[in-house]
C-alpha cells in the first residue's frame, strides 16, 4: 500500500450557498480508493490521500452541484493527475457551483436546551436520500441559519461537545423558500444536550 500524507482540503461554493460533503475517487493503476471530505463549516478538512500518482475525480455530490474547478496548489487535477510525494505541500481545493435553476431555501431557527457552557456544537443536516451533509454552528443561545440549502428532506442531529444527538422533529424538508422559527428537541431516548 502507498504511503499516505495528511492534507488540507477546502470546498468552495460560489454565491454563499452551503458547503457540502464531497466524495473524492482517486484512480490507480494498481486500484482505486475513495475519500470522503466532510468539511468543518469554514469549508476545511483534514484528509489523508495516498502519495503515489493518482487521477481525481469528483464521485458525489449533492444534487443541483458542479464541480467549478479542483487543484493542489497549482495543479489543475481536471485536466492532470495528482501526486503528492513530489509536490510541495499545498492545499486541495474544490471549488463548486449550485445550478441556478435547482431550487434552494434558506432555514432558520434554535435548538432548545444548549449549555453555552459546554463548548461548540454544530447542528448536521444529512440527506435522506442523498450524498449531502451541511452543518453549522449553534450560537449559545441556540440559533443557527443555513444559507441556500438545496431543496430536500434532511435529517437533523448535534455533534460536537454534546456528543451526537438526534433531534425532533426526525427531519425537515427544504423548498424554495425559507424557514424561520424551526426548533428543535433532543429526541426521546437522548440526553438533552
């Protein structure tokens, strides 16, 4: 098995939209493997990446992305293959678009019952039927907001310093339009954060 190296990932959404998780495949030779960036909601990521050489592809993404552009630092990987053991260190970034005509809403609201005292947690919207996670901090007063979510049922839980938690309600559906005053519970059966 290659070597592997430790390297900082950034996905970009042009337009303020939310930042996805994104599902990488990089093609060898002797095989292929994918990589799953889940990205803190500054957009970065911590990942490990083989050091041999390696085509990139963009494997998943949420419906209604494109992929705009994806680098290592100079290296245009749509065009040229990736291989980390003779190149200075450098960011991966994946820059992505949200197609204009593919609805999206934004959501707002509080999570009930977060001890500012606790330290940070993010509220974590997974797709109910697709490859889509966004997350966002929860303020010490329980707000959060996502901006330009695609449209589609999510669903929500906590991570961070309480622990993952689930929530209710069990799940939210996202239209073309916004949300305001949602909140949320932990769900019956969890501590309460």
């Amino acid at each position: 098995a290659p070597a592997k190296r430790e390297v900082t990932a950034r996905v970009v959404v042009e337009g303020n939209n939310a930042v996805p998780s994104v599902g990488l495949s990089l093609i060898a030779e002797e095989g292929s493997m994918t990589v799953v960036i889940r990205p803190e909601p500054d957009g970065t990521a911590r990942i490990k990446l083989p050091e041999n050489e390696r085509r990139v592809m963009v494997a998943a993404l949420p419906i209604g992305y494109d992929v705009k552009s994806l680098t290592y630092g100079s290296v245009n990987l749509l065009k040229e293959s990736l291989y980390l053991a003779e190149a200075a260190r450098a960011e991966l970034k994946i820059a992505l678009v949200l197609d204009p005509a593919f609805p999206s809403g934004s959501f707002r609201g509080r999570v009930r019952g977060i001890d500012p005292e606790k330290g940070s947690v993010q509220l974590v919207l997974n797709g109910a039927s697709a490859f889509t996670r966004f997350e966002t901090a929860v303020n010490s007063d329980g707000s959060f907001h996502f901006a330009k979510l695609p449209q589609g049922t999510y669903i929500p839980s906590l991570q961070g310093s309480v622990g993952s938690t689930n929530l209710t309600p069990n799940s939210i559906t996202v239209s073309g339009t916004e949300l305001t005053g949602i909140e949320f519970l932990p769900a019956s059966g969890t501590k309460p954060p």
